[in-house]
C-alpha cells in the first residue's frame, strides 16, 4: 500500500483540484482504479481570512495545526496544504506538525530549477506576494522572483477571493491575469508562479503569455510520487 496523504485544505477549489490529480494520476503508478488513501480536512475560510486580515499568522498556523492534528488521527502519514497564502504561517508551527510536510513553494522551485527558468513572476493574493513564502523557497535556488504591481495585487487579490475561490471563471477575471502576466513577460519574467491553488483553474500554458508553473497540480504530483515511492522504493511515477 502507498503511503496515506493527509490534504489540510484552506479552500474548497483549490484542494478539490490536487484531489482530482492525485486520484486521476494514480493509476499510472498504482494500476487501474488505483489510488492513495486520502484524508482531507478543511477549517472554516472565513477563519483563515479573519487571522489574515488581521495579519495575525499566530492565529493562521493555529488553525494549520489543528488540521494536522485531526488528519494525524485520520491515520495520514504525510501531509501537504493545497494552498500557498497560508504557507507563511508554517514558522509558527513547523516544530509542532505531527507529521512530514511537503512544502508546495519548494515543489515549485524545483521544478524551475529542473525547466531551467531564472526570472519568476508570482500570481497570487496579496498576503502571498507581500509575504516571503516564494522569495525564500527560489532563493535558495538562485532563482529571481517579480511581484506584481501594487494595483495588479489589489486586482488578482479580488478575482481570487470573490470569484476563484467560489468556481466562478470569467472571461473578464482570464484577461485580467493575462494583462499581468504579458506585464511580467516584458519585464524579463521567463514563466509565472500560478501560486494560488485557484488560478490553475482559470489559466494554463494554452491561455497564458508566458510558460507556467501550476502549483496546485505540482503539490498533487509530489505528493503521489512521495506515497508511492517511500513505500516502494525504486518505482519510478
């Protein structure tokens, strides 16, 4: 048997989708109709979004951390976060996690690295862009990161919470990030962090300006390889 997954969900859309690629990308590794065992926990959002509205990262990893708890008990043996604004509270709790956490802005950074790319745009909300999370993750890589503009911040802040996160996806919200995105293109960006786990679901390499780094489908894959080979050694996903 693969390893047990434990999702600690902040939103509904964006841990949903690294559910689906998980269990969508199974059977490749695991044979037909194979899977993982999968546990999923989700606080309320309105309890995450008060915390980060007050910039209270005290109160976020708090949440985080009853979350893992909970999946701990579910019998998860790993645990992964479908959501890369809350990431910023892992300082807090990172001594206390009842289990091994595989960090979705350092799965990003490795797969710039492996593709080469030097110069990153990050798409996501504000508390996001405004925080370290990604900065630190591509530093250790040498890799240089752009943040949108105060105005774009503001702009992909309110898509994301008013719309992405409800499964609304415009046309309107998709030019919108493709204007920050060609923005990022001309200043020397090579490829753009989707760094929100909704994004993906509005923009891809089809529709975007520039190559993209998914980080919700990156999370779900290193996930499946990391319960798939830690527990047979050698099989190559």
């Amino acid at each position: 048997m693969p390893l047990h997954i434990g999702i600690m969900a902040c939103s509904a859309e964006g841990a949903a989708e690294c559910y689906r690629t998980i269990c969508a990308e199974a059977a490749e590794p695991l044979g037909p109709h194979g899977n993982p065992p999968i546990s999923l926990n989700m606080p309320s959002l309105a309890d995450y979004v008060r915390h980060l509205e007050a910039g209270c990262m005290e109160g976020v990893g708090a949440l985080m951390l009853e979350t893992a708890e909970r999946l701990a008990a579910a019998g998860a043996e790993f645990l992964v976060c479908p959501d890369n604004t809350i990431h910023q509270a892992l300082p807090h709790i990172a001594g206390r996690l009842p289990l091994p956490f595989l960090h979705i802005a350092d799965t990003v950074a490795a797969e710039a690295h492996r593709r080469g790319f030097r110069h990153l745009g990050l798409t996501g909300t504000r508390w996001l862009v405004e925080s370290g999370v990604y900065r630190e993750a591509l530093g250790r890589r040498d890799i240089a990161l752009v943040l949108p503009l105060a105005e774009e911040r503001e702009e992909m802040n309110r898509i994301i919470m008013d719309e992405l996160v409800y499964g609304r996806f415009t046309v309107e919200a998709e030019l919108a990030f493709r204007r920050i995105m060609q923005r990022m293109g001309d200043d020397g960006c090579d490829a753009v962090v989707l760094g929100c786990t909704e994004i993906p679901l509005l923009m891809n390499e089809e529709n975007a300006p520039l190559p993209v780094l998914d980080s919700t489908r990156l999370l779900a894959r290193a996930a499946l390889r990391h319960a798939v080979e830690e527990r047979l050694p050698g099989l190559n996903t």
